[in-house]
C-alpha cells in the first residue's frame, strides 16, 4: 500500500498503476457579460395593463365573497 491510500482509492500499488489515468486542463474561461439592458422580458407584450388591473380586481371580489361568507354566515 502506498503511503496515502486515500489518494488511490485504498488500491495497491499495481491495482492503481494499471488503471488509467485522466487529467483534466485548467482553462479559466472569462465569465460572458450581456452587451446592453436586461436579458430578460420583465413586461410580456401580451399583457394590458387594463387586463391585470381587472383580474386583480375580480379576484379581490372572490376573496370579499368568501370572506363574507365565512365570517357572517
């Protein structure tokens, strides 16, 4: 056994030697930076503002019915 047999996975000597042996290069790529603005849609084209506006109201309504119901019925 070699001397550090964590090293060789608790392998003999002949057993690791007869493996084969990769390396891997160690390139250090540059990190990629977008050119200008946002890289991402943070308003979609299809979505009015009117749209939005009335589905956060009718869903305020449901949350007003329900609550009535539960609290006064």
């Amino acid at each position: 056994m070699s001397e550090f047999p964590h090293a060789t996975a608790y392998l003999c000597d002949k057993c690791y030697n007869s493996m084969p042996h990769y390396k891997v290069s160690q390139r250090i790529k540059k990190q990629q930076k977008p050119s200008v603005g946002p890289t991402y849609d943070w308003w979609p084209e299809d979505v009015s503002l009117l749209g939005l506006l009335l589905y956060i109201l009718g869903c305020s309504l449901c949350l007003l019915i329900i609550g009535y119901y539960l609290w006064l019925k």
